[in-house]
C-alpha cells in the first residue's frame, strides 16, 4: 500500500508535514486527526458546514479539481473568506494522484 505525504499549514501558520497518510482518507479526516489548528468538520464529512474550508495549492489545482455544486453552495456559506482555490476539506480524498498535496487551512469566516 502507498504511504502518501501531505503539507497542511494550518490558521496559526505552523506547517505540518503529515506522513504515511493512506490513500482514500478526507483531508478533514486527516486534519483533525492531527490536531492542525482549523480543521473543525463539525458535520462529521457531511459537507454541511465549511468548517473544513482549505486553499488547494495551486500547483495542484488541476489534480484536486474544483466543487460540485453542493460544495460550492457551502462555500458560499463563506463567501467572505472564499478563493478561487477554496475546497472543503471533507470533500478531498487522498489518492496517489496527490502525494505531496499542500493545502493551507482557510481562516474562520465571519459571515
């Protein structure tokens, strides 16, 4: 089985570089298992909250992709702190494709 890495900087700027991270597991799953400041996925994964709002490196834009429109509508939610680049987290599932993924944690919306 491939062991997969991962850069995750989270809210307060620390940089955790996540190794042996196995291949299907959400981004907000592996967020929380490492206690990386801003990953909250209050929902449990159910795209129902934003509160695994990430910025996808844009080096891996093209590989990650862009919401469905049940995505968008949450990060609509949150528009105000939302990019060009924006996912939630539990959306996002490792897969070799996107060993070395960085993303950065978005900072919480005031909306």
């Amino acid at each position: 089985m491939a062991s997969l890495t991962v850069t995750m900087t989270d809210v307060e700027g620390r940089t955790h570089a996540l190794e042996d991270v196995e291949d299907g597991i959400s981004l907000m799953e592996l967020g929380r298992r490492h206690g990386v400041a801003g990953i909250m996925g209050d929902c449990g994964g159910g795209c129902a909250c934003a509160t695994c709002h990430v910025y996808i490196g844009e080096e891996w834009w093209e590989k990650v992709g862009g919401p469905d429109d049940v995505e968008f509508a949450m990060l609509d939610m949150v528009a105000d702190v939302m990019r060009d680049n924006s996912r939630l987290g539990c959306q996002v599932r490792m897969s070799p494709e996107l060993d070395g993924l960085a993303v950065t944690v978005a900072p919480a919306s005031s909306a």
